[in-house]
C-alpha cells in the first residue's frame, strides 16, 4: 500500500499538517465536486493510506461552492455502462465510503452547498458532520430515474429513518437550515463549517488514538450485529481499550483530582 507521499492524485487534494491532521479535499469545483469512477478510487487509497500515516483525524472539504453534487451523470451517460459494470462502480464506491467510516481514523466533514445524491452517501460515511448556512441535502435519484448505488439505503435511515429518506427520494424533499440538524443529517450548523470542522477535529485527535479507533469503527461494526453478539464484542473492545497504557496518565490525572472537569461551558465546579 503506498504511502502519503507516494499517492498521486488528481481530483483530490490531500495534505497533514504537524497536529496530525490530515485535509482531505475534494477538487472538482467545476463539476460541483461530482464523483467520477477516479475520484472514487482516489478516496479509497487516500483513507486506506491515513491510518498507516498517523492521521489522529481527518477533514473531509471541498473547493467551491458545494461540497458534493452526487454521481458525475455526464461521465455515467458517456459510459453507457452495462448492468454488471454499473454494479461493479456502486461496489467501489462502497469500499471508498467504508474505508472511512470503519477505518479507524476520525473524519469530520465540513458542508457547504449541495450535499445531494452520492454527496450525501459520501457525507453520511464520515463520524462528525457540520453545516453552513448555505448547504441543503437532497436525494433526487427518484426524479432522474435513477436508485442510490453507493450506501444510501444503509446508511441514510440510520441518520433519518427510513421514512424521511422514502420522502426525500419519491419526492426531491430538500432539507437545510435548522431543520437538517433536528432531522440528524448533520451534528453542527455554523457560519464557517471549515473553521468548526477544524475545531472539532484538533479536539478529537487530542484521545488516545486507540480509543479514536474503537469509536470510529467498532460502533459501526456493532450496528451491523445482532444484541447479543454485539455485548460481547463491545465487553471485548472495552477490555482493550480499557486498560490501555496510554490512558494510564490520564486516568492518574482523575484519581488526583487534577483531570479536566466534565460540565457545560459556564457552569461552576
């Protein structure tokens, strides 16, 4: 597997900066970000090279207006893909949106614009979503004769339910603004999504990066298990996680007394 700098990319722009975070952007501005069969493996080797890297979180951005615009329907239509190669595309887009939600490295997107079709399947893969005043979610497959290809189904209803995603599909529905966030399409609405994205992901990368591991891929994992088999896999991940050494420090710190205080901002002691 090639590392970082090895990586040659031309629809994407991937750099990481000495906090450990790596920028992730995608740099189809023209197309409004739409995914293209390279851009899709892109992705798949960029956050299949992070974890090796030492990435302790991720930003997922775009130039442009918009964030993501869904599947690239010129180069689809110019294609004339058979049902078989159609599907094999929808399986790469599936290995591109799991290496980043079971991948182990935190990865927070940063919305602007549309965030509409494989846009959303893209932004629903990520652990931590933030808005800004401009950005809408759509999923207009049913208008364009289309059926989501890249993890809609799976991913979509966990946020929404199935309901929402139903309407949005059958009718165009959009959500934006205030209700977006109450529907849990998105965690944060802000006016600067970059600036907020890059907030949350210096907070996140200060853990331990094995508890960062286990939250975002463990979680996910468990989502896919019956309860039963669930409860062990999570005593079992805790028992790991749990008695780590790197946490040894920090657990001294609140035996002492001396640890960071867990309450709302302007609350007392």
């Amino acid at each position: 597997m090639p590392g970082i700098s090895e990586l040659r990319l031309q629809n994407l722009i991937l750099d990481m900066d000495d906090d450990g975070i790596a920028t992730v952007t995608l740099n189809r501005a023209a197309k409004r970000n739409a995914l293209n069969a390279e851009t899709i493996e892109e992705l798949i080797s960029v956050f299949s090279a992070l974890p090796a890297a030492g990435a302790r979180a991720a930003i997922l951005r775009a130039e442009g207006p918009h964030f993501c615009a869904g599947l690239d329907l010129v180069e689809h239509g110019q294609e004339q893909r058979s049902p078989a190669e159609f599907m094999r595309i929808c399986l790469r887009w599936h290995e591109a949106f799991n290496k980043i939600e079971y991948g182990g490295v935190p990865v927070i997107a940063a919305l602007k614009g549309a965030v509409v079709g494989g846009g959303l399947e893209l932004a629903s893969s990520v652990h931590i979503r933030v808005m800004d005043e401009t950005t809408y979610f759509g999923l207009p497959e049913g208008q364009r004769g289309l059926f989501t290809g890249g993890g809609a189904t799976i991913r979509v209803p966990r946020l929404i339910g199935q309901a929402r995603m139903v309407d949005m599909m059958l009718t165009g529905r959009l959500y934006a603004g205030d209700e977006a966030v109450q529907v849990g399409l998105a965690q944060y609405r802000v006016k600067d999504s970059g600036a907020k994205a890059r907030e949350i992901a210096l907070r996140v990368a200060q853990n331990t990066p094995l508890s960062n591991f286990a939250i975002c891929s463990a979680i996910s994992h468990m989502q896919n298990m019956s309860g039963l088999d669930a409860a062990y896999a999570e005593a079992m991940v805790a028992g790991i996680v749990n008695t780590q050494e790197a946490a040894k420090d920090r657990l001294d710190s609140f035996s002492r007394g001396t640890a960071q205080k867990i309450k709302p901002q302007g609350a007392g002691a």
